[in-house]
C-alpha cells in the first residue's frame, strides 16, 4: 500500500522537478545520443525514493539495497530503448531484438569502453570484433557509457535527496546535493542564456519546498499537542510562499550582477586551476568529446590548453566583429596566449594581474615595425562574457579591462573586461597587426630581448629526443629564422587533419604521440607541434588561441565567429617585427598565409603608414643585449 509521505506529497512533486532541473541542464549541455534517458531514471529514482522513504518499519540498509538495484535495472532499460538511436550503431538488427537481448548490448558496450579506456595503448579494432553488435565507432560506446555512468549517478542523487525529504523532511539533505550539482554542471557548461531558466527554476521549487517541509513539520507538532488547524492550510500556504518566492526571485534582477573582488577572483583562479587540469585529463579519458567551456563559448579559453582526445565544437554564434574603414582584415581575433608546456597541454603563467582604464588611455601593445592599426568593433552574443577577443596584437579597448602581464610590461598575455558583458554588448579595440614582409622578416635577426629567451625557448626536459631531431632535421640549412619556421610550417600541414582522434595514452608526450604515432589531429596539435619544434632549434615561439576569421557578412566589413571557428595557432617573435602569425594547420579552412615578398609589396598592400612605421619604431632591445649570435651550427644527422 502507498502511505503517504510526512512531508506531503507535494514536497516529493517540487524535490522531483528540482531533480528534474538537473536533468535537463546535462542533457542541454551535452545532447549526446542516449542522454535523454536522465528524465526517466530522475523520474524512477524519486518514486523509489519516495515509496522506501515512507517505510518506516523498513531497516534503513535494505531500503537503500532495494534503491540500488532499481536504480540499475531502471538504468539498463532506459539505455536499451535507446541503444538503437546511437549514430554508428547498427540499427535495424538492434530493433528486431527483445528488451532483455538488448539490455546485454548495453552490456557488453559499457563493459568494452572499460576495456578499451584501461588498454596501455587504446584500440577499437581489437575490441570490435568480440562484441555482437558493435558501433562502427568508438564514439558511441563513450556515449553510451557517460549516460549510462551519468544516469546511476542522477539515480542515485534522486533517491537520496527524496529519501531526505521524505524520511526525514530535511530540506538541506534535499537541496544541496541537487543545487550542487546543478550549478557543477552549469559551471563547467558553454554559458548560454537558458543556465538563468534553469537556475530559476530550481530556486523556485527549492524556496517552495522550504515553506512545505517547514509546514509538515509544524502539523506534525499541532497533531502531537492537539492544536487545531484547517485541513486546507496547505493549500493556502503553498499558494502565498509562491508569491512570496516569485517576489525574491524578481527582487534578485535588480541587484548589482557582480560585487567586483580581484583578489578573491585570483585567489579562486590560482586555487582551482590545477585541479581543475587533472580533473579534465581524468574526464576526458574516460568522456572523450565531453564539452567543456574551454572552447566555444563567450569566455571559451581557460588558464590552459590541454593535449587531449577527440575535438566537439557547437554552432553557436559567439561574437561579430565589425572592421571600421581602412582597416585590414585579420586573419584570426585572439583572446589569450599560452608560453609553458609540461608534456600534457599548455599553461600560462603570468608575472602579475595589471588594470587599464577606458577609453584607451592605457596601450598594452608595442608599435612594432610594419604594423598597421585595425580598428575593430565587437558585438557579443554570449552572456556574461569576460574574455575580450581583438586581431593580434591588441592596443587599446575603449572598457575598463584587466590583462595578465608578464615580467615585461610588453608582454600581455590576456585581456579580460572588469565587468562580465551581457549579450548583445559591444566594445571597440585597435590592434597592431602585423604587415611584415618575407624579406624582412629574413634580414631581421636573432639579437632577441632577454626577457623573449627567458620565457618563448622554454622546452621541457621531458621533451621526447626523436622531438628534437625532427626540428633538427627540418631546420638543417635554413639560413635564418624565417626559413626556419616555414619549414616546419610546411612539414606540419602535410599532417592530415582530424578532430576525431583517439585519447593520448597516459604518460606519453602529446607532442611526439602526435607526430609520430597518431599522426593526426586538429589545430591544438599543430601548434604546440610547431612552438616545440621551433624552440628545440632556438626560435623563440608561443601558442595563441582564440577565432579564426570567421563568416563574412552581407556588408563587407563584419566577420562572424561561431563556436566551430575557435583556432590556436603558433606565433614566432622576429626582433623589430614582434610576434607574427603562422598556420601549421593543413586543413580545415585554414589555408596558408599569404605574406608580401618584399617592402614594396608591404607598403601597397598595407598603405603607406606601414613603410613610415618602420622608421618609428623603438629598438626594445637593451644595448649590451644587441648582439647578432650568427647562424645556428649545422646539427650532427649522423647516426
């Protein structure tokens, strides 16, 4: 018999809906095949955990043994009604099967990636072959194995929570396991406008549930002391803590947005970003594709840029930028850039956290030589966007903004707004983009500044030795800097490209897996194959990432960016010209970049202030560091 809830039922219904707000924001976040089983494991975990929770009689231990077995048989079945829809799997043979016949594909599925994951180097063509019905991909046994992982976690979150409220009309034990989970999702999700609906929401019910456990618990007290009350008090109590809940929920849009706490923020940023890294390494392993807000999104560029699996980038629209006239086009629009490897990914590592003032009136660029200005005006798309993008290298933003400084101050690392900008903001910026020709990139030297040595030539000692002998061997005979780099430039783009590779082996290299045993990838590859290689022959070099070009509007003059268009790319510093661009990324819309031969060439394709420049610019370079160290020595190919 269902005995009812001490709670009432309808804290069960608004614990079940906060569950259910959890739900929805995963599978928004991550809409995989399979995903959609949450919704009715949320739904089965919390009709268990409302019906064993009301049995008081019942020990405590068989109860949640009962939940446990329920939860996984609930589990097993919602994934063998949807084991059909995964995109590679087999789909008329999988739909002639029984349930129970398919309940064994997920399985022997979930129980393949397992041992796929735990192989020293992973192979699907070993592990296809032993299953009945296998995908023609690896892809969908990770998919399959994040939902079905991910719904016996959610089963197990809806359980406990309505098993706190029921048995114990604990609002808390109700509250924060589900809002921590929410707002962990949420966190590490693209942001996007629909994270504000589901937070609502849950805040909602979470409020309304306040009110009705502190009413249960209040009727349980009058019954006991014989104090009468109207049987319809609920009613009337829930209707007007709904008032009052939607009322704070309206009162909270007219608080300030952000209580500004630098020191608080980088306290957290220093504090979490490695953990934050090992937990992504960890993650991906096991969830190869699994999104996180480290691509594709309004603030899409962490602290660092890990080495990792197979590369999933969403359609949506991140930002407009809008040249004004005169202005030439860049090839990318850059958020940040990256100078240490450790093996596993890039980091970057700033000296201190430095604040500008609006409207320019603090430049944070250098006017290197044949550099012109690009005036750009920036249109958001994404809510609450921090990360400020602008062609390389940016000078002047007309907001309030904080940058990531190294030891040099001519050397910014990054560029953030001071306030989070809401959808639809705009911003202007005016970068210095590089003009430089061929021949003048090859006459310019290698007297480099200390500070670029200290930080750009950095190379693990890990670095594999095979790593450094491809340099060598690529770089042999390149009579200068600029030859140099374009050899490798072009070695790397001969490299097919791929976003949908396998997961590097722990332990290994990401550079030298890359080059020498998957021998593909997608442009985070390319170009820390590019700055290792160029470092391992003395050419100081850095990974930038943010978009690249994007779609061309209507009018001519405004450029699109997507999620699918975020790019890193390699920069190389050249002493006078600074910090140029090159593409080692073969594919994938990315074709070579086009440089003028010569000054001439320069001058008519920049306009005439980019031959002016060249004369105005200052020598950075300390005088007892202006020393020409000549020509590399060949390196030893014997043996």
């Amino acid at each position: 018999m269902l005995t009812k809830p001490p709670s009432g039922w309808a804290s069960v219904v608004l614990a079940g809906m906060m569950l259910l707000t959890v739900a929805w924001s995963i599978e928004a976040a991550q809409p995989w095949p399979g995903i959609g089983i949450l919704t009715p494991v949320v739904v089965g975990g919390v009709v268990v955990g409302a019906i064993l929770g009301a049995q008081q009689r019942l020990p405590t231990g068989l109860c949640h043994a009962w939940s446990m077995v329920a939860g996984v048989l609930t589990t097993v079945l919602a994934a063998a009604f949807a084991v059909h829809t995964f995109e590679t799997a087999p789909a008329a043979a999988l739909t002639q099967l029984s349930v129970y016949e398919r309940m064994e594909v997920v399985r022997d599925w979930y129980l393949a990636w397992i041992e796929l994951v735990r192989m020293p180097t992973p192979s699907y063509a070993a592990i296809q072959p032993t299953l009945a019905f296998a995908p023609a991909h690896q892809n969908d046994l990770a998919h399959l194995f994040f939902a079905v992982t991910m719904a016996m976690l959610i089963w197990l979150l809806s359980y406990i929570c309505t098993w706190f409220i029921v048995r114990y009309m604990s609002w808390w034990g109700a509250v924060l396991p589900s809002g921590f989970a929410l707002v962990f999702n949420l966190v590490n999700a693209p942001a996007e406008e629909r994270h504000l609906v589901y937070l609502t929401f849950f805040l909602l019910c979470a409020l309304l549930l306040a009110t009705q456990t502190y009413l249960a618990v209040q009727t349980q007290r009058w019954r006991r002391e014989r104090v009468g009350y109207s049987p319809d008090i609920g009613l009337g109590f829930l209707r007007d803590s709904l008032i009052v809940a939607v009322a704070v929920l309206a009162l909270s849009w007219l608080l300030p947005s952000q209580i500004a706490s630098t020191g608080v923020r980088d306290f957290m940023r220093q504090l979490t970003a490695s953990p934050q890294r090992t937990m992504a390494q960890r993650v991906n392993q096991w969830f190869p594709n699994l999104a996180y807000p480290t691509r594709g999104g309004g603030n899409a560029f962490g602290s660092e840029i890990g080495l990792q699996g197979a590369l999933q980038l969403g359609d949506a629209t991140i930002f407009d930028a809008t040249l004004a006239a005169a202005s030439p086009a860049p090839r990318y629009w850059r958020q940040a850039v990256f100078d240490t490897y450790d093996g596993t990914g890039w980091k970057r590592t700033p000296a201190r956290i430095a604040d500008g003032n609006a409207a320019g009136a603090d430049d944070i660029g250098v006017d290197y030589a044949l550099t012109v200005p690009v005036t750009q005006t920036v249109k958001t798309y994404q809510p609450a966007t921090t990360q400020l993008y602008a062609a390389p290298q940016p000078d002047r933003f007309d907001l309030p903004i904080r940058t990531e400084v190294a030891e040099s101050d001519l050397d910014v690392l990054t560029v953030e707004s001071v306030a989070p900008l809401a959808a639809q903001s705009q911003y202007t910026a005016v970068s210095r983009l590089s003009r430089a020709d061929v021949e003048s990139l090859r006459n310019a030297g290698d007297a480099d500044p200390g500070w670029i040595r200290e930080r750009y030539l950095q190379v693990p000692d890990s670095l594999p030795q095979r790593v450094r002998d491809l340099s060598a061997q690529l770089t042999f005979g390149a009579a200068d800097r600029y030859d140099a780099a374009a050899a490798i430039e072009a070695y790397l783009r001969q490299i097919p490209y791929s976003e949908s590779i396998n997961t590097p082996p722990e332990g290994v290299d990401r550079v030298e897996w890359f080059l020498f045993d998957e021998q593909r990838g997608y442009c985070d590859y390319y170009s820390s194959a590019f700055v290792m290689l160029a470092r391992s022959a003395g050419i100081p070099s850095r990974v930038a990432a943010g978009y690249a070009t994007g779609e061309r509007l209507p009018d001519g003059v405004t450029y699109r960016q997507k999620a699918y268009n975020a790019h890193t790319w390699p920069e190389v510093y050249f002493p006078q010209f600074g910090w140029v661009e090159f593409e080692p990324t073969g594919s994938a819309g990315h074709p070579p970049i086009d440089r003028p031969a010569n000054l001439a060439e320069a001058a008519a394709d920049a306009g005439p202030d980019a031959a002016a420049n060249l004369d105005e610019t200052t020598d950075f370079l300390p005088e007892d560091e202006r020393v020409d160290r000549g020509p590399a020595p060949a390196p030893d190919l014997a043996g």
